[in-house]
C-alpha cells in the first residue's frame, strides 16, 4: 500500500485491516444489500396481498446475495453507480437484476418499497457500527484491560512516590496507580454497552407517507420497529425527519472518546515513568531508537498510541458533533461524514494495539522506586502531623510546615531527631519513627 493516501490503508493496514469488513466501501454496500434482502422478506412475511405468492423457498437465495457478497458483487454495483450517481439505487438495482434471474420480475418492484435511500444508510451504518465496536473493539479493550489486571496484581506491593503538581506527595503503590486507569476504563465501557443502537427508518420524511398511501390499513409504526428491533436487532427511532437523529450514535463516539482520553493519560504517565527510569524497555534485535544517538531506547509505542488516540478524537468529536445537525428535514452533510466513521475506529485500534505493544516491552525497576522514596522523606510529614492532630498536639501542621518547607534536604535522620524533640510521650513517638516513606501507602 505504499500510494495509499492515508496511513490507516497504508502504513497501518496490517494492524487494521479487520476493519475493512465493516467500512470498506465494499462492506457498507454489503450492508446495504443485506438491509434491502430483509425488508422485502419482511414485506413478505406481513404479508402485503401482492407478495402472497412469492415462494419462501427463494428467501436463502436472497440472502446469499449478501451472506456470498464477493469484490465482483461490489464492483457489480459501482459500475451500476457510474451511470446512476446514487450509491443506494445502484444497490436496488444490482438486488432487481438478481431477481430477473430467479425469475422473479413480478415481485421486483417490492425491492425498496416505499423506502428513502437514508432508511438504508441509516440502518446499514449503524449496523457495521454495532459489528465493528462488538466483534474489534470489544475483544481489543477486553485484552488491555486482562493485562493492566495483570499488572495490579504484579505490583500491588511497589510502593511509589506520587507526585501532585509534579512534586513530591504522600506514598501510593504502583499497581493501585495502574488499577485507577482499569477503573475509569471499565465505568465508561458499562456506558457504552448501555448506549442503544439505532437507526432511523420511516420513508422519505420519517412518517411512512409512501407506505400508507398504498396500504393505509396496515400498522407500519409496528412494522418499522419490528423490522428494525427484530430483525435487524438494533432500536429505531420514532420520531425522525429524512435521516437518523444521529443522537445516539453520537453519544457511541464521545463514549468512545472518553475511553480513549482515559488511555492517553496512561500513554502519558507511563511516558513519564519511563523517563524517571522506573521502568526500562525490553530490547530487540535490530531496533533503532534514534537515527543519530544509538544509545536510546524510545517509549515510542505509547507515543504512538497517544498521537493515534488523538485523531481518533478528533474525529470522534467532530463526528458527534456534526451528526445530529441537518437543515430541516435534511441536508446531504451527514452522508459524505458517515463515511469515515472507519477512520476514528481505526485509529482507536492502532492506539490500543501500541499501547499494548508498550506495556508489553515494559521491566520495571525496583531500586529506582527505592531511591526515590529514600530521597523524598518529607513525605511522611503528613502522617506525623496527623497523629499529632490526633493526640491533640497544638499546631501539629505549622510545626511540621516549619520542619519540611525548606530548601535543605529532609532525611530520615532529620524526621527522627524532629521527632524527638515533640512533647509527646515515648510510645507516641516510637509510634511516629515507624512511619517510612515505602511503608505510607494508605490501603
């Protein structure tokens, strides 16, 4: 791929390529068939009086027409389009010519019946959505978040220097600091299954005019959200115009821009850790961290993961944003944006991948974790003043302020010969030397 334009069908194909099945230009047309297959096996099945006689035995025949979808079906439909101009009537058209195959010329004109080309993209978009974000993302988050589970459990005993505003603050443990990230990750991925996915479906204005001009007898409110919900298993919104709301799909996309800011502040503190030489980075035969110092060895997996995360946001949020706004009862904006929707997606799973790549790589470096914590006594000021608060000791935050707000170095020898000097009695202050920095880590 090395013309391609973008770096997600060029550079980053590999990684994702799985992808294509959902939004490729091939696989919405795929969709599309696939919306325009069921609904008139589900015209037949109301029934509608002038399909009563269409052999049911044909219905698999239909749906091999997308369940067999081939690049020449695809190309079929394009070459359809290159006199047409419209995406959605190429596919009625390459359905129809089916149909003069089988035989089945009287029935054709029921292949999208009463319908608007948006009652098909606004169900096949949401459709490869839904696949995409439950067969790719799903088991792609599901896998970072068994290894960083794994990394709790590794370091659940590292006790390590916070750091608030960049300075030195009271104690944590490293596998808590990871478990925080696994955390945050976890509420907003709940949200995110939560969130329906829907699709619009009612005819050229949202009212099911064409539909029940020809047949005002039947309930084509409960036809649509039976075809939509139970068929096509996702929720159709009742009250639209031309197009979809867009509304949940839009909070799909911010849910998934959370979750992928959550992850950049991971790619950033484990930046950031690397450089403090907490951690080192596994090496690999062959690999060149810089063009000029051969000494280095970049964090550049989490530096990829952020850069990649972040246009993934970029265009998750002007998705979101965009989306739900159409002139009336519509304008064409929202057809040329949805077709991207890939392209977030796929920078999501190239940021996810290096992320995974980067904790991998990682070997954690026990003494740099000590060093710190022994060079950083003054830490454990807020403890003792806090037991002198509780031994209703007079100022206990002035007179260790007064100790540890200085420009000397606070050692373990300092702390204890400041404590001495409390007037406090001997248990109190056997109490207080017992306290380190490695061993104030809270709970």
């Amino acid at each position: 791929m090395l013309t391609a334009i973008s770096p997600i069908d060029g550079r980053y194909r590999g990684k994702v390529a799985s992808l294509a099945t959902y939004f490729s230009e091939e696989a919405i047309i795929r969709y599309r068939v696939l919306v325009e297959v069921e609904y008139f096996i589900a015209l037949c099945e109301l029934p509608l009086p002038q399909l009563a006689d269409f052999d049911k035995s044909k219905y698999e025949t239909l749906r091999d027409l997308y369940r067999n979808f081939t690049t020449e079906d695809a190309q079929k439909v394009k070459d359809i389009e290159k006199i047409t101009n419209h995406d959605v009537k190429s596919v009625e058209y390459f359905i129809k010519e089916a149909f003069d195959r089988e035989g089945l010329q009287q029935f054709k004109e029921f292949v999208h019946f009463g319908l608007t080309s948006q009652d098909i993209n606004n169900t096949a978009f949401p459709l490869a959505t839904r696949d995409a974000v439950q067969e790719v993302y799903y088991p792609l988050i599901d896998k970072l978040l068994e290894r960083l589970d794994t990394l709790v459990e590794d370091w659940k005993e590292i006790a390590m220097l916070a750091r608030t505003h960049g300075q030195p603050a009271s104690p944590t443990r490293l596998g808590k600091e990871i478990q925080v990230f696994a955390y945050r990750v976890r509420t907003q991925l709940n949200l995110l299954k939560s969130v329906p996915c829907s699709a619009k479906f009612g005819g050229a204005t949202g009212n099911f005019n064409a539909h029940h001009v020809a047949y005002p007898d039947f309930d084509w409110k409960a036809f649509g959200n039976h075809f939509v919900g139970e068929i096509l298993r996702l929720e159709r919104e009742e009250y639209t115009t031309q197009i979809s709301n867009y509304d949940n799909q839009a909070a799909i996309y911010d849910n998934l821009k959370r979750i992928n800011t959550i992850l950049i502040d991971l790619n950033r503190d484990m930046w950031t850790y690397i450089s403090m030489n907490y951690f080192k980075q596994r090496l690999k035969e062959g690999e060149v961290g810089s063009s000029a110092m051969p000494h280095k060895v970049n964090p550049i997996d989490f530096e990829n993961s952020e850069g990649n995360l972040g246009i993934a946001n970029a265009v998750f949020n002007f998705l979101s944003e965009k989306l739900p706004i159409s002139r009336l009862q519509r304008d064409l904006t929202d057809s040329t944006v949805i077709r991207n929707i890939g392209v977030p997606l796929a920078h999501t799973v190239i940021g996810l991948k290096s992320l995974l790549n980067g904790l991998g790589k990682l070997q954690i470096s026990p003494e740099a974790f000590a060093k710190d914590l022994e060079d950083n006594w003054a830490v454990v000021a807020e403890a003792i003043q806090t037991i002198l608060r509780r031994e209703n000791y007079p100022k206990p935050y002035e007179a260790l302020k007064k100790l540890t707000r200085v420009n000397t170095k606070i050692t373990e020898d300092v702390i204890k010969e400041f404590i001495d000097t409390l007037d406090v009695s001997d248990t109190i202050k056997e109490e207080l030397k017992q306290i380190t920095p490695s061993n104030y880590t809270g709970v």
